[in-house]
C-alpha cells in the first residue's frame, strides 16, 4: 500500500500547505510591519487606545482575506490573481466601515500598512503555491474519461495499467457508467480508496471544473442533491434585506437623475415594469429603468445590441447594467435577491419550459439581479443559449453558498465596469 500515496501527503508539505500555517505566518509578519515599529516590542504594554482597536481589525481583515481567498480559488474559473486586491480591499472596507460608524480611535497607519503587507502576502502566496494549486488527475482508460485533456488549471495523466506508476495525484477520475471496466481495474480503485486518494466520477470533475451541472441526464438521486441549504437561504434573505435597507437611500437621487434623462430623450413611462417567473414558480412584477423607445415593437427579447429599438442612453444603461438598479426594490419585497439565476418574462419561460429539459427547477432559489450565468456567459436568448445558461444555473443551485455568492458579486462588479454580455 505504499505506492499509493496521495499528492502533498508528506507531513512537511501538509504544514507548509495548510492554512493554520499560512495565517499564523502571516499574522507575525503583519504585527512585525505594524505594531512593532509604533509600540515597541513589547507593544501590548502600550496604554495607547489605538493599539487594540487598530489591531485587532487589521489581524481580522488579513485572516478574512486569506480565507476568503482561499475559498474563492476553488471555485470554477477563479484561479487567477486579479481577484487579490478587490478581495482584499473589501475585507478591510467592512471592518473599516464598523470603525467610523462606532466611532472609535484607531491608527491610519497601521491600517495602511496592514492592508499592503496583506495584498504582498496574498500575491506571495498566489505565485510561490501556483505549481502546488495545479491539481493532478489519474484518469481510467475508459468511457469518456480518455476524452479528458488539460483544462482548466488541471492536469489529466491516463493510467496504462492499474496501479499508479510511482507518480503522486489529488485523485482518481473514472466513468462508472462504462461498462468497459475490468475487475482488476475496480480493485485498483478499491485500493486507492483504502490508501485515502479520493475517487471521483466523470460527472463530478467535469462540474468542477466548468462550473456547470449536465442536464441531460439527470436522475432522481441527483434532483436531491440539488436542493439548496435552507439555512443559508434564510441567512442570504437577512443578508439582501439589510443590504437593500442600507442601499436604497444612498442611490435614490441616482435612480432620480436616470429617470429626468430617459424622460428627456424619448416619451413614456421611465421605467419598465414585466411579469417575471420568481421564487417557487410565482410571478411579479419585476422593475427596470426603460430602455427602448416606447412605442416600437420587438420580438419581446433584445436579439442582439444593435436593436434599433434601444435609446441612446438605453445602449449605457444597458452595457454598464445601469438599467438592474430599480431591481433593488423588488429585493427589499422578497422577490428577488441580489445574487440568484435571471428571473425570465412569462412568455419566455413557457418558450423554453416546452423546449428546455427541468427549466422550471431553477425557480427553486430566489432569481437574482446578478448570477452565476450572468458572470459567466452573459445574455443568452436562444435556446441552445439557454440550455448552457441552465447548466450554469444548476451549478448555482447545486453548491449554493456564501463563497460562490461572494465570487459572483466580484465578478459581476468587473462586468459592469467591462460591459461583457451587454445586449
């Protein structure tokens, strides 16, 4: 059983790989960088009052930010270094944020210097553990497991014979629906299980690494597993109360100033207001700031961005995702959320509920200003469209937290700022 060892199982790299590690490293050198060279070495001596307050929120916005990260990096299309420093910048805001609203003493300093000594550390420990991050896969020679190459920051080795050729691997990835399979070959999985190297389907693989869930064959047993966490859904309904609470009297004289503008160059109604499919399948009334001239007709979907149906300060409204704010209204009711699958119109819905395969199942969770499909295909109107956009859904639905609801926010703040899938 000692050739079967999993990748990073020596005791050395599970230490220097670990997180405990990594924060309590990381911690020393923040308070070296900070508190050291205000307070001395003995800085918890100091009858300072900013010593505590100031401290303490920068040991905290580093532990939030390292984890975060490290959360984040495990989703589908995270591995990259960009999502750093807004990740960053966000754990220290909220902290930050407490500070000024219960008006206690603090040092700018050693929050300045705590907040760079964090994004050197996070980018440090992006690039040095870059070839650890790699995840190695040991793929069976059967079924659709050969048809597996390197993809998505994963490396794929086909095994020739059933043992693991003295090479190290995160896990065995193997297509249980063949019928291909020797019995020797479900032995060598039998001992890679007992040696603790995981064994994972096709199916599994392919979810996390692309970030969609197939929805061709779906079974009984899979319709289980999508059923979201009843206590984060409450949690995340706190989360988008408060939020929207706190959000709507600071972008009021906003929605004011866009709704004088649409008035200004096109007649009708400044807002848009449509019959959406919502939560459990209800119907309301979801809002949007107008965007079209309003007596021109259309197909009942914008086909692409060139609809000359769309004003000139639509096209903005439009590609900046402008037009979503009002939407934060219907979050305040409970219709929606601000993180969720795009609620579709009522006639749309029925369109693909008659071509699309379990559509109405994404109606499971709250619809969202913003999702998971949204970041990650942009708009999709057509049918083929759609059913990669429902993969998209599904995978929202089947891991739904608050680590894929914070990437997706990340993400949707960098499409309004690039207008990627705008129409």
């Amino acid at each position: 059983m000692s050739e079967y060892t999993r990748r990073h199982s020596r005791w050395f790299e599970q230490i220097l790989l670990s997180y405990l590690f990594q924060f309590l490293t990381g911690g020393i050198l923040l308070i070296v960088s900070t508190a050291i060279p205000i307070w001395g070495i003995q800085f918890w001596n100091s009858d300072d009052p900013n010593l505590f307050t100031s401290l303490l929120t920068t040991l905290t916005a580093f532990f939030i930010s390292t984890f975060s990260l490290r959360k984040i990096f495990r989703l589908p299309g995270s591995e990259t270094v960009s999502y750093v420093i807004p990740v960053a910048t966000l754990c220290f805001l909220i902290p930050i944020l407490y500070i000024l609203l219960t008006r206690k003493t603090y040092s700018i300093q050693v929050m300045l210097v705590g907040y760079f000594v964090t994004l050197s550390w996070c980018y440090l420990g992006f690039f040095l553990g870059r070839r650890y991050r790699m995840v190695r896969y040991a793929l069976l020679p059967f079924g659709e497991a050969r048809n597996f190459g390197i993809a998505h920051g994963a490396l794929f080795v086909v095994l020739k014979q059933p043992n693991l050729e003295g090479q190290r691997f995160n896990a065995i990835v193997a297509d249980f629906s063949s019928s291909e399979m020797p019995a020797e070959w479900e032995k060598f999985l039998a001992r890679c299980t007992l040696a603790r190297i995981p064994v994972y389907s096709t199916k599994k693989i392919r979810e996390a690494l692309t970030g969609r869930v197939q929805i061709k064959h779906l079974s009984e047993n899979e319709f289980g597993s999508l059923l979201p966490s009843s206590f984060y859904e409450f949690v995340k309904r706190m989360i988008d109360l408060l939020a929207s609470i706190i959000s709507i009297p600071f972008i009021f004289p906003f929605l004011i100033l866009i709704a004088i503008l649409i008035k200004i160059e096109s007649k009708g109604p400044f807002l848009f207001i449509q019959t959406r499919m919502g939560f459990q399948g209800k119907t309301f009334r979801m809002l949007k700031f107008r965007t079209m001239f309003h007596d021109k007709k259309g197909k009942g979907f914008t086909g692409s961005g060139d609809d000359p149906r769309i004003t000139k300060i639509g096209k903005f409204l439009r590609k900046y995702r402008i037009d979503e704010l009002p939407q934060i209204i219907n979050v305040f009711w409970g219709q929606m959320s601000f993180i969720g699958p795009r609620p579709e119109s009522f006639e749309l819905s029925q369109w693909y509920e008659n071509d699309v395969p379990f559509f109405a199942y994404r109606h499971v969770v709250r619809p969202g200003i913003s999702g998971w499909a949204q970041v990650n295909q942009g708009y999709a109107a057509e049918v083929d469209g759609m059913k990669i956009k429902l993969e998209f859904d599904f995978y929202y639905i089947k891991n739904f937290s608050f680590w894929l609801d914070f990437l997706i926010t990340i993400k949707t703040v960098k499409t309004i700022f690039t207008g990627f899938g705008a129409r």
